[in-house]
C-alpha cells in the first residue's frame, strides 16, 4: 500500500467504522480464515490436558455453527491453545461472517498472505564499521547476550552455519520449553546454541495446496532466516568474506545469546511466502517456549491491530513481557507505507552503514564514476569495451521498455554481444538483468538508478562484471553514450571502502510514516544498518536465489528492513541481559532516546535523494547501542496502557477484556491517544490554538538533576512544564507537561518536526516531536 499522508484521515476514518463493531468483514474469495477470541484463562502452568480441552472447545464452537462436530474437527487446521485464543479453519465466507457476529469472537479475517522484508535481487517499486557495533566493555557487562533467548520468525535456520556453534556455552537454560522438530529430518540438528527449531505450513497449504514431505522441516532453503538469526545473535566466525570482500570477523548483536527458529516463510506463490495463520501459531509457541526476544522480518499491509496476526502474536508477547522487533517494510519511499505499527512492537527503518563494495565505471574519456558491486567476476584489466544503452540492443519482437530493462529475452544477440550495456533499475530483478546481458553474449551490465532510488546503492552479486549507479552519476553516462561516436568503458573489480561519509542515509525501500491505523504513534521507532549487511546464509540456494546460479556462499550480503530489524533484536538482548527487570517498553525507550539524527560529516541524516529526512524515515534515528546501555531515563508502559490506547483508538470495552483476557474497564473519561507515555509525541491534527500532552519518565541511573531543551517545529511554539526534574533515586518517576501552541498568523498546512532534550550533562533523553498543522 503506498498513499501519503494526505489520504491518511480518510483512511483512519474508515479504520475506525469498522472496529466499531467485533468484525472486519472477510473478503470473498477467501477459503481460511482466523478466528480470534483473544486471551485464555489458563492459571499457572499450562498442561497438555489443558490444551487439549482449549481444542475440544474450539471443535465444539465452530461444531455449533456446521451443525457437525466432525465437520468442525476437519475444517480446523490449527487450534492456538496456549496463550492466543483462537483457531485457523477453512470457511466460506458466509460462515465467517455469521462467526464474526458471535459475543465470544474478537475478529474473523482471512488467512492473509505477508511478505519478507527484503529487497535480495530485486526492487518493489553483521559485519559492521559504523555506531552499530557495541564497544567491548558494553557487550562484556551485558556478557555478549549469554542466556538470552531470542526467537526468530522467518524461513528457519541452516543448522550446519558456524554463527550457530556451541562452543563455550553451558547447558541449555532450564526455563527453556521448546523442541528441535526434527523428526522428518534427520540432517536437521539443534545443540546448546540453537535450542530450538519449529515450523508451520498449514496456513500456507491451505493458501497454495498440498505440500509434500521436503516440507516437514524447519531447514532454511531460502537464505533469509539464517541471515536475519544470525545478524540477531550469532556466535564470533573469523576470516568471513563475500568474493574476497568484507573481510572481517562476522557476529550478531547478541552473539552468545541462545537462538531459536521458527519457520513460517515458504517458496513464494505468486509472490506469497508467509500467511497470518502460520504467523500465529508460531507466535503461541516461541511465547510459550520462553523466548525473551522474538524478532520478525515480515509484515503486510496496515490494518486494524485486531486483524493483524503480528499484531496480536506480538501483544500477547508484550503481556509476558517479551520484547518484540519488527521490520517497518521494504515499501518506500512513498509516505504512509510503514508495516508493523503497534505500540507494543519496536518498529525498525533501514539505512547504511560507512562501508560500501565499490566497483566504479570508467568511460573513454577518462571520466571515472563510483558505483556498488559483489560482482565475482572482473573484466581484464584496464581493458576498455564498446558501451550502449540497452535500448539500443533491443531484440526484434520485444518492447523497448522491456529492452530498456534488461528483461530476458529482450535483447538481440548480435546487438549486445562483446559489450557492456546500460540497463535501467526496477520491475525485474537487478541479477536478472545481468543474466540477460550474459546470455545475449554482453560482457559487463551498468544499473542505473531513477530519481526515486537516487544514491540508493545494493551491492550484488552479479553474474558478470557490474555495477550500479547513481541516478546522477547514470545521467552523466547516458549523456557521454549519446554524444560520442564509439563509447567505451571498463568497469574495475569490486573493492571494500570503509569510512564513507555522509553515513548513515536512509535506504530508499524502507517504509515512512505516518501510520495510517494510529498516526498518534510515530513508527517507525529508529532505524538500524539494513543496506549490504553480511550474514550467514544457507547452502541450499545461490546468493541471488536464482536457479541459474550454481555459486554457494557461507555468508552473503543483502539489504531489507529484514536486516535492520535484528540488529536492533541483538540490541534487545544485550539490553535484557544487563537489565532482566527492564520492561519491553524500557528497553525500547532506551533505544530510542539515545538515537542520533546526525550523519558523520556531520550533518542531519539524509534520504536516498540528497533531501533531509525526517521522523517518518528514521523514527528516533540511527541506533547507538553504546548509549542505550545507560540511557539514564526511560519512558516505561505496561499492558494496562496499551489497552486504554485501544479504548482511545475505538475498539469498545467488551472487546477489550475479550482481547486481554481479563475484565477491563476502559478509563474515563478516555485517555488521550497523544498520551501515551511513548517516547516520540506525535500531535497528528493540531487545529486547536492549544495541545497539552503528558508524558512520565522512570531513573535508571544515579540521581540526577535533568533540565529540558526544545527545538520547536516551525510554526509551533513548545512549553514544557516543569522545565527541571530532581531524581533522588533509582526507579523514581516524574510527570512532566509539554504544551504546544499553533503559532499566528500564515501557517504552512502538513507536518513539521522538533525535538524535546532531557538532560543531566552526562545523558542527554531525546523525544522526537511530530505536529501536523
């Protein structure tokens, strides 16, 4: 979905009609759906006979509206009996809907398909050198993780990578409740790193059919869920390298944290991986398993949090308070495209790191133009060739746009053979384009960039000699290709550049705000290395997942919100091994009040066009886990106040302590969306002449005193009321007032942005400030 916020209102209207009442009504062509009841009533320890009873329930419930228990019992596929309330089921549409209708249910929707966050080879329009890497003295206080579990939902693990080896590690936590479903394969193991593997197809089957039994492991055959696992927390591997490149020892944020995977993701089907009933079920287990941190690389389109299996998963997670850490979404850079938006998730951008594998192109007259490239080939050196625009070689029944994107089979042979062509980024894959070169006998591809992917530069692993422009850098090209008789050019081998400046910029496929189901909440909440990051990967695919490619890799680099979210999951557990008491809301506010928005020149972050970026890019900003050790003051929540921001938000009371399992009464009178104590103030419709917003900060440090700073946003004039706070202790809290005023006079209408500072001299608490006028 991408709109701008100018559609947001109307969209957040119709949001609303629907949660008015228990039900989003499912769509006709749906044959599963979900059926959400919300949360059990389970107490204490939850036995197998319980669960056992949580599913005859289930078949007595649906039973009740087929009139045949039996009926019911074979429709259901999944029965979620731990923590989620619920059942997956195939269902006409009809029946959905008179489901929905029952007191009991919190939401009937279908059994949607969501997707990976990563861009691999193509476009949908930890080895690190930058302020990502803790210092060794934070990851030896918070002793590199060790203990932590954090879950990973995704396409599994390759158990045989060696960022998932055991040595060093003691016994497996006692508190630990998972399994290693190996049972249907037996190449598959688990050890004292990785405690655990599952996987869940059903919802998937019940999308695409039958599946058989290469199915029935949790084994990465895809490449995506080792990287992100890995990324998250993988043990120290030395001598790692892509090509030659990157040379370095790689880790994960967490790198003796425990590791569990839970495969959820399949071979796409018309583009659909992963479906909201395996989502579930994978969530009911890795809460019960007992992960402290579950880390999720996927998401699909905004809805209503009550239809959003991340959601949901996610919140019941919340409630056991385990940290959650989601991708934003590969959908930019259009405004309004942000997945993942709940106040209970930390919600993660991506931007690059000061490293890049350069390749640059070189033209006949002398001019020599930096590009990025993982090519594993190189052209003979200093050896010069012809250079045309694909375009140009376009082959006899193809159509000039396909030509002019390097499709298969667009290209002449006689026309591109022995050259170097000039192939336009988008629609097909970026090594599918320079296989289409190689195929028509081209010796080397130039990928020029457009205006909206700017100087957002992939580094892949081409096929061929290549490179990848910018799309000012491309004009340049093109200009020298049509004004000269006989073009030539070279493109020099890859090499690794470590230092580049500006560094971090946001990477032009990650997700902005606003969020059109709360625009209350700025998401994303900060923004994490997500542009050629290395990890480990699997050997079951090349490292462009292209079945023409006989290349196998150890390790790979590929870029996604997919990446950047587990560094912030490796984060997440340094965080919550040093501070096991910290609630997620802590933990998340740490990272993000000890963001920057600064790049290394210094100057403010910017986007992939050379314009400043702003909140709905980065949230908070590029992460600084060095800081977030030691934030000094957080901005705490717990359950309770998520659930009155439901109240807020529409949903009614009822469904509420349906939702929460618990009696619930929401506050009266109703709380204030903008005051929910998050870390950000969002004021999305200031038309008032005044908002007064109230926000609570925890100590976690020394006493101290804090005084405040405000860079107002224009047109806005900010007062913070009191303008100091005194801490004599740990865990004491204050209250605080931030009051803002719409300035007289000509006003220009949209957002604008500012910042509120608490600071002591040694911590410095920093809230971004988001205002539409």
């Amino acid at each position: 979905m991408k709109l701008t916020h100018n559609f947001s209102f109307l969209l957040l209207l119709l949001l609303l009609v629907h949660m008015s009442s228990k039900h989003i009504l499912a769509s006709k062509d749906s044959s599963s759906y979900v059926v959400y009841f919300g949360a059990h009533s389970h107490v204490g320890e939850i036995t197998e006979d319980a669960m056992d009873r949580v599913k005859e329930t289930h078949y007595d419930f649906l039973g009740s509206f087929t009139g045949s228990r039996e009926r019911a019992t074979d429709a259901i596929f999944y029965s979620y009996t731990k923590h989620i309330n619920g059942f997956a089921a195939h269902l006409d549409h009809d029946l959905a809907y008179e489901i929905s209708k029952h007191p009991e249910v919190v939401s009937v929707f279908p059994n949607k398909a969501l997707k990976l966050h990563t861009t691999r080879s193509w476009d949908f329009l930890g080895l690190e050198h930058n302020s990502y890497v803790p210092s060794s003295s934070i990851w030896r206080k918070a002793r590199f993780g060790e203990d932590t579990i954090i879950a990973n939902l995704d396409t599994g693990v390759w158990p045989e990578s060696k960022s998932f080896r055991d040595e060093g590690l003691g016994p497996i936590p006692s508190r630990w409740k998972g399994i290693c479903q190996n049972q249907k394969d037996a190449t598959f193991h688990c050890n004292r790193k990785l405690i655990g593997a599952r996987y869940f197809n059903k919802g998937y089957a019940a999308a695409v059919g039958h599946l058989n039994s290469s199915f029935d492991s949790p084994r990465d055959l895809d490449g995506h869920g080792s990287h992100t696992l890995s990324t998250a927390a993988g043990d120290f591997v030395p001598g790692v390298s892509i090509f030659g490149q990157g040379n370095g020892t790689a880790k994960g944020g967490s790198p003796r944290a425990r590791v569990a995977a839970y495969k959820v993701c399949w071979p796409p089907v018309k583009g659909n991986e992963c479906y909201d009933a395996d989502v579930l079920a994978a969530f009911d287990a890795a809460i019960h398993d007992g992960a402290d941190v579950i880390s999720v690389s996927l998401g699909g389109e905004p809805t209503s949090f009550f239809n959003d299996s991340v959601a949901i998963g996610s919140f019941h997670a919340a409630k056991k308070r385990i940290v959650v850490v989601c991708s934003a979404g590969n959908s930019g850079p259009a405004d309004s495209t942000v997945s993942n938006v709940a106040p209970w998730q930390i919600t993660v951008g991506a931007s690059t790191m000061d490293r890049e594998f350069a390749s640059n192109l070189v033209l006949g007259n002398g001019k020599h133009y930096k590009g990025q490239s993982l090519s594993s080939t190189a052209l003979p050196h200093a050896k010069f060739y012809p250079i045309m625009a694909s375009v140009n070689a376009k082959a006899k029944n193809a159509s000039a746009l396909d030509a002019q994107l390097c499709k298969l089979g667009s290209l002449d042979p006689i026309k591109t053979k022995g050259k170097i062509l000039v192939c336009l980024r988008g629609q097909n894959g970026r090594v599918e384009k320079g296989r289409a070169v190689a195929l028509g006998g081209g010796i080397g591809m130039v990928l020029e960039n457009t205006y909206v992917t700017g100087n957002d530069l992939l580094a892949d692993p081409h096929v061929l000699p290549a490179t990848q422009l910018t799309s000012k850098d491309s004009f340049a090209v093109s200009r020298y290709i049509s004004q000269t008789k006989k073009p030539i050019a070279h493109i020099t081998p890859s090499r690794t550049d470590l230092g580049l400046k500006p560094a971090p910029v946001m990477a032009s496929f990650s997700s902005k705000g606003p969020s059109i189901v709360a625009p209350q909440i700025l998401k994303p909440d900060i923004t994490a290395p997500g542009v050629s990051v290395i990890a480990a990967y699997t050997g079951a695919v090349s490292p462009t997942n292209e079945q023409f490619d006989p290349r196998r890799l150890l390790f790979n680099a590929i870029s996604g919100t997919s990446m950047s979210c587990p560094h912030i999951s490796g984060i997440a557990g340094l965080l919550k091994t040093r501070y096991p008491s910290w609630s997620p809301a802590a933990i998340r506010s740490a990272i993000m009040t000890t963001a920057t928005t600064m790049d290394d020149i210094p100057g403010p972050i910017q986007n992939a066009t050379n314009m400043k970026a702003t909140p709905f890019s980065f949230g908070a900003g590029h992460v600084q886990p060095n800081l977030a050790v030691n934030p000094g003051l957080v901005y705490d929540l717990g359950i309770k106040d998520y659930l009155n921001f439901l109240c807020s938000l529409g949903y009614n009371a009822s469904q509420i302590s349906v939702f929460s399992g618990n009696n619930f009464t929401c506050s009266s009178p109703k709380t204030s969306l903008v005051n929910l104590n998050y870390p950000s103030i969002t004021v999305p419709n200031l038309t008032s002449s005044k908002v007064t917003v109230s926000r609570t900060v925890k100590n976690v440090g020394r006493p101290s005193m804090y005084t405040v700073k405000v860079n107002n946003p224009q047109g806005v004039y900010v007062a913070v009321k009191p303008t100091s706070l005194n801490f004599t202790k740990v865990g004491e809290q204050k209250t605080f007032k931030v009051i803002l005023v719409k300035s007289k006079g000509n006003v220009a209408k949209g957002y604008v942005f500012g910042e509120l500072v608490w600071s002591d001299k040694k911590h410095r608490v920093r809230s971004p400030i988001v205002v539409k006028l």
